[in-house]
C-alpha cells in the first residue's frame, strides 16, 4: 500500500513535469505561442463561415452558423487531437523514457490532459466570440454538453492508446487511422446535421461512434435541435472497453517490444 | 539519494534486438552486482553492449529475460542528451529534470550553472548548443541531482580539456561515497577511477574481474588481434 502511495507520488510529480515541459515545448517558442495555436482553428472556422454565408448557403435547422460550426469543429477536433497526440505520445518522447521515473503511462496522461485543457480553452475562446459575433446564446443543456464532449475525448483517448501501443510492434499503424479520421470530419456531421439527411441515412449513420458527440453537442446547445441519431451509450460503449484494451496493449507493451 | 543505499542485482539478464539481417543477441545470461562502493568500468567493441547495459541497469529499457533490481536510485545514461528537448533553453531543461527527481529546482539550477560554466548560455534553447557545451549541460545535471549510482557513457570524452579534467575531477570526488558505472573508450580513465571491469563480447559470457589493470592489458591485447585471455589471479 505504501509503495502504491510513493508510486502515486512520483507519477503525479511527473506528469506535473511533463506537462509544464509539454507547454514550453510547444508553445513557448515565441511569445506569442498561445495566440498562434488558437488562431489555427480560428483561422479555419472564419474560413468556413465566409464560405457558408456567401457561397453556400447551408440548412443548419435555425441553428446561428458560427456557433454551429464552433460546437462541431471543436467536439470532433477534441477526438482528432487526442488521438494524434497520444498515439505520438511515446514516439516523440521515446527519449524521455531515459529517465528511471518517467512511465509511458505518464506521457500518456500528460499530453491527454493537455489537450482536455487546450481544447476546453479554445473552444471556451471560440463561443464567447460566437456570442459577440453572433449574439448566439449559452448552452441550454449543460449536462448533455459535457457529455458529449467527454465523449469525443474518451473515443480519442481510448483509440490514443490502443494506437500508441500498437506502433511499438507497427510504427505505421498511425498511417492508416490518419485517412480514416480524415473522412470522419466528413462524415461526424461536422459540416451538416443528421436531420437535413434523409431518414433512410440514419440508420447508416448511427454507426459511426463520433456522430454522437457532434449530434449530442448540438442538441445540447440550441434548444431549437432534436437529433434524430443521438444514442451517446453507443459512444461509450466502444470507447470504454476500448480504452480498457488499450491499457493492457499499453502495460504489455511498456519499455520495448516483448513477446 | 535514496537514504537506504542497497546494490544493483542482474541476474541472468538477455536482451536482443530484431534486425534486418535477423535477431542480434546484445547480451546473454549477464549476472552482475553493482555495491554502493563499486566503480564499475565497461569494455567492449562498438556494439558489444556497453550501451544497452547501461540502458538496462538504469531502467529505461527492460531485458527479455532476467531479472534487475535496484537498492539504490540510478541516473539516466549520462552523455546522452537525447532527453533534453531541443526547442527549451537548458535552464527549463534542467528544471524538468530536477522536478522529475523531486529534487528543489533552484538548487539544481544554481548546481548546474556554477558546474557547467554555461553562463548566459544557459538561457538559449539546447539545440543551439555545441557538443562541448550539451556535454557540459548532461554531465553537471546528472551531479545536480545526486544519485547513488551514475551511468556515464562516454561524457567525459567530449568538450575541451579543462572542461574533462573537471568532470574527472569531480568523478574522482564521488568515488568516495557513490557508485558510478563508466563506458569511455579512453582505456587509462578506466583505469584510473574504477575499481572493476567488466568484458563484454570476448567471449561466450562476460569476463568480471576487480584486477582493473591487468584485464585492461589483457583486452587491449585482444583489440589487436590476439585471442582473449583473461588474466590469472595473482
């Protein structure tokens, strides 16, 4: 029991460590790292919008269209950046794993807190300016909110891990999830919502695990939208026995390849 | 350091690695106890181990087989700057480390700065430093911290003369109360500071000896081509 607690101790001490050295790695190159990360997404939602308002119009079932693309780009950009970020994790940090106390479990934990954080911020950033901009409101179903974003991260987490432990024996298993996510943008309702679909549509779409989030965020949000698709059990339900294989190709895998 | 100081056991350690050409057996069936008083030197061709060795004592790399248990804490393989990241200045580098350790920050800082004689360097990112100058950040962090038992391959060997004649110095002021494990192709360092050697990759199984001198004649013997034999207890 004492040895779980100095155990405890030192990951937190490290994770603390990797987490401060991930923000200055990565952000502290200049200045103004901050500013420059959040303009990225900024940057293409603006785009999006420009597009969507002059040049197409879009159906978003009275949904404020900033707003609409804010809660997609974020919730599914949540998924993506997890994934990314972890399943990188241990590669780019392999070095790291030099120091006796550092465990891959705790560049795991680092990055993936770092991106909860980042994204929670950005996002946060992004709907007061919607609401500026706007004049869109908060969200009416705060709960469901949550939900759904925590949904997208723990799908993120879940194949993060699973991918992370996989690349110890393929190191290009990551090339063959990146075009899959590619599509996903496409097809998570991102750009469109399930109810502009026709009905027939649903049933195929219901399968894909990260309409959910996307659906779920919207709903969550404007009062005005009913998600025809929305089943975040569905979500869960692959992310979490996922997430538990992913643990165990990552305790299996842990500081090399072993057979 | 620890407080409770205990040895460094391997037992009939293994470890291979998959290679184009099939799978390299690094090391076999390695026993070996390292006491909090031991100064162990490392010899071997390039490839023989030395390296991996060191990574497996330290625990940034598991063996295949066998077993390692550690009484004392161990440092990084000293010399290997690959875990410094090269956009962060040394300074941010070197408080990574020492919160990593849960040693105190500013001591570490003022430890490295006074060691490493980097000045105002310290505050530019790693990346822009010269060999000399990343050596002198590796090794004056790894005395920062204040292990048991370091793990040094090969640090001494870089940077300018005065800046090894300090690392030497402040090897041989360790000696007395820490244990350390030293890889360096420079066969008199050895000499000088351990007080054993171990052989890797003359023969089926290493050869351990605490006759630094004369195994050290024996294996410089070996180098030119002569087969291994290793020296007779006087």
């Amino acid at each position: 029991m004492q040895q779980f607690v100095t155990n405890l101790e030192q990951s937190q001490r490290v994770i603390h460590a990797l987490i401060l050295r991930e923000i200055n790695g990565r952000f502290g190159a200049s200045r103004l790292g901050y500013l420059w990360a959040i303009l990225g997404p900024l940057i293409s939602i603006g785009a999006l919008y420009f597009i969507f308002s002059f040049f197409r119009e879009r159906d978003t079932q009275d949904m404020p269209l900033l707003m609409f693309l804010v809660t997609g780009w974020f919730t599914f950009g949540f998924y993506t950046s997890m994934v990314n970020d972890l399943a990188n994790a241990a590669s780019s940090n392999q070095a790291l794993l030099m120091h006796a106390p550092v465990q891959r479990l705790d560049v795991l934990t680092a990055r993936g807190t770092l991106v909860t954080f980042t994204t929670f911020a950005f996002f946060v950033i992004a709907a007061v300016l919607g609401m500026l901009i706007e004049g869109s409101g908060l969200p009416h179903d705060v709960g469901l909110v949550m939900q759904s974003f925590a949904g997208a991260g723990a799908l993120g987490i879940s194949i993060g891990t699973t991918i992370s432990a996989i690349m110890t024996y393929f190191p290009f298993a990551m090339n063959f999830l990146q075009p899959v996510n590619r599509i996903g943008f496409f097809v998570s309702g991102v750009l469109f919502t399930a109810s502009i679909l026709p009905s027939w549509t649903h049933a195929y779409l219901k399968w894909n695990p990260m309409i959910h989030p996307v659906e779920g965020m919207r709903q969550g949000w404007f009062e005005s939208y009913q998600s025809p698709v929305l089943d975040l059990r569905y979500t869960y339900g692959i992310a979490l026995p996922l997430m538990a294989i992913g643990l165990y190709l990552e305790r299996r895998t842990r500081r090399g390849i072993k057979f | 350091m620890s407080g409770v100081s205990g040895p460094i056991r391997l037992r009939n350690v293994h470890k291979s690695y998959k290679t184009k050409a099939g799978w390299n057996h690094v090391l076999r069936d390695i026993s070996l106890d390292i006491k909090p008083t031991d100064r162990l030197g490392v010899l071997g061709r390039n490839g023989a181990g030395k390296s991996t060795l060191l990574r497996i004592i330290g625990g940034s790399e598991m063996p295949d087989a066998g077993s390692v248990e550690r009484g004392m804490s161990v440092s990084w393989p000293v010399g290997f700057g690959g875990h410094l990241q090269p956009s962060m200045s040394g300074r941010a580098n070197a408080k990574f480390c020492a919160r990593v350790y849960g040693r105190d920050v500013d001591q570490v800082i003022d430890f490295v700065l006074k060691f490493s004689e980097l000045g105002k360097y310290l505050e530019e990112p790693y990346r822009t430093y010269s060999s000399g100058m990343k050596a002198r950040l590796g090794f004056a962090l790894s005395m920062a911290i204040e292990f048991d038992c370091l793990l040094i391959d090969e640090v001494t060997a870089v940077g300018d003369p005065s800046f090894r004649q300090k690392c030497n110095d402040a090897l041989d002021e360790i000696s007395e109360n820490r244990a350390f494990v030293l890889i360096n192709h420079g066969l008199a360092a050895i000499d000088r500071l351990c007080n054993r050697v171990i052989v890797l990759g003359v023969d089926e199984t290493p050869f351990q000896s605490s006759m630094v001198h004369r195994t050290i004649k024996a294996y410089e013997r070996c180098l030119k081509g002569e087969p291994w034999v290793p020296p007779e207890p006087q």
